[in-house]
C-alpha cells in the first residue's frame, strides 16, 4: 500500500488509517488509547472490536478517516482460531468458567472427526446464530455482559449471519484448528460454542487471530512497539481507494459533491453489494462516499477540504 505517512511531534497529525497487530489481553478500547497517545489526537475510532484473548487486525481510524468507520465494520473478516471440544464456558471462550459438559475423556470417544467436519458444514452459509450471554449487545439499554456478570443473563435473539467459510485445518486431540470467513456481526465463539453442542461434547473457543478485515490483511498489520517506534498511516486518499471502488469527476462535479448534491448513479460499477464508492476530484483530492439511490448516487460522507 502507498502513501504511508508519519506523525510527528512537529507537524500536524497524518490523518488515515492505522492497521494494528492487536496483542493478547488489550481490549480494542486499551489500543484505541495508546494510539491517541501516539498521534496527540483524541479523534481516533477503530472498525469492529476485538476481544481481550484475541490478536491481529484492528483497523482504527484518525482525523476525517474515522468516518471510513462504520463502512468498514460491514465488511467480511477472516479469522484463524482453535477450537477446544470436551467443554462449553459460560463465556464461550478460554476466558469463562467451565459448564457442566462432556469432560475431556468422554469427549474424545464421542466426537470423530467426520461427525465435526459434518458440524461445521451446518454451521457453513446463511446461519440464525445466536451471539454469547457475554457481548456487548444491548438489550432494553443493558449491556449483555454487564447482565451475565450480575447473575442475570439476557435472552438473546439469534441473528441472520454469513458464514462463507468454516473449514478444518489441522486436529489436534481435542483442539481443532480452524479458518472462518465470514460477515460482520458473526461471532467465532459462537461458532465454537454451537459447533460442541452439536457433537454433544461441549465446545469453547481456545484461540482466535484475525488476520483481515476486508482488505485489510495481517501482512499489513504493525505491533504497537513498531507504531511507537514510527506511527505509519496509510492517507485517506489511499485508504478510501483501497477499501472502496474509485469513481473520478470533473471540477462542477466536484463542487456539487462537496456541498452534498448528488451524481448520477454509479450502476453495476458501485460498491460491493451496493455498498459506497469513493469519489475523487481532479486534483485526484478525495470528496466523498456516495451510494446508490435509484438513478442518483447520493454522499453518505464528505469530506470538507482541512
């Protein structure tokens, strides 16, 4: 990827996009406050959040480029975690207490492996999932955790997910390893959760590494030592080019996109799903998201020249 700038302690903050290797035992919220301290600036977000035990891609946001946000949380993601059968927890990861289940000895002659692989082919396409007692879904204003944490656990509705791929690579014992590719809102415990009561042994996921979040890859990922030794961030410009399809317009079109007048629809070369496209003015300066409404492509976000 191109334009990667740095800040410095002497010029304005670089605004763009930060790709982080999350470490083991942050929360999203605890890498979000190293990198304001990074780039002197409060104005930072990231793109879909990260349990504590889990590591890899955390795409935060600085300056304008936060707005990139919430369309960037709606895209695909790909993790790489290990699944441990024999026991469910009560937050579906290593990090809960043990349930009452399957111990691991039982666990071994009741499970095999074509039963699992056929298990994770049901949990494979359009799924109702529903998420862990410990999230952060609201319900009637109240945090799901918040409420398991007090002994008072939420029902929670199942929501429609994709699950493009669950695939087995590697089995050791009772911890499988596995490759999910899937949309936003899908959540892994769940998979691991549902994948071990399908089996009727009890599963927990042990392991989980996000290695992208649309096409944000690991490769591009830097640890937070490497961010502190030199913050890079890829410029707005590039970020939205690289997230988004690219659409240029002349200098009247331009004008109209920065005081949020629309364009004419973008048609079968828009977004993925009919998601944004980002708009470029002459100067080769990004303007805007715009999405397809009908015959126009309305801004869903400008971005006033700084």
């Amino acid at each position: 990827m191109t334009g990667e700038g740095a800040a410095s302690a002497d010029g304005p903050v670089v605004e763009g996009l930060v790709v982080v290797d999350k470490p083991a035992g942050w929360t999203s919220h605890d890498v979000v406050a190293r990198v304001r301290r990074l780039a002197g600036t409060r104005r930072v977000g990231h793109a879909g959040t990260l349990d504590p035990m889990a590591t890899g891609v955390l795409v935060l946001g600085l300056g304008r480029a936060t707005r990139l946000l919430g369309h960037l949380t709606h895209e695909t993601k790909e993790y790489l975690g290990t699944i441990r059968l024999g026991a469910a927890t009560t937050t579906d990861d290593a990090e809960g207490e043990p349930l009452v289940a399957a111990g691991p000895e039982r666990a071994r002659v009741t499970w095999s492996m074509p039963a699992a692989v056929t298990a994770m082919r049901r949990l494979t396409g359009e799924i109702d999932q529903v998420p862990p007692s410990y999230s952060a879904i609201k319900v009637s204003g109240r945090r799901a955790y918040a409420a398991a944490r007090a002994g008072e656990p939420l029902t929670l509705e199942s929501r429609r997910v994709l699950v493009s791929e669950f695939a087995l690579l590697d089995a050791r014992g009772n911890d499988l390893d596995v490759r999910v590719v899937c949309s936003a809102g899908t959540y892994v415990r769940s998979l691991a959760r549902d994948l071990g009561a399908d089996l009727g042994v009890g599963g927990h996921l042990a392991a989980l590494r996000r290695t992208r979040v649309g096409p944000f890859g690991v490769a591009a990922a830097r640890t937070l030592d490497q961010l502190a030794d030199r913050l890079v961030v890829l410029s707005l410009a590039d970020a939205v080019a690289v997230a988004f399809p690219r659409r240029d317009v002349d200098a009247e079109q331009a004008r109209g996109v920065l005081h949020g007048r629309p364009l004419p629809a973008v048609g079968e070369r828009g977004g993925r799903g009919g998601g944004p496209v980002g708009v470029f003015g002459p100067d080769g300066a990004v303007l805007a998201l715009v999405k397809d409404r009908g015959a126009t492509a309305w801004p869903v976000c400008v971005f006033s020249p700084t």
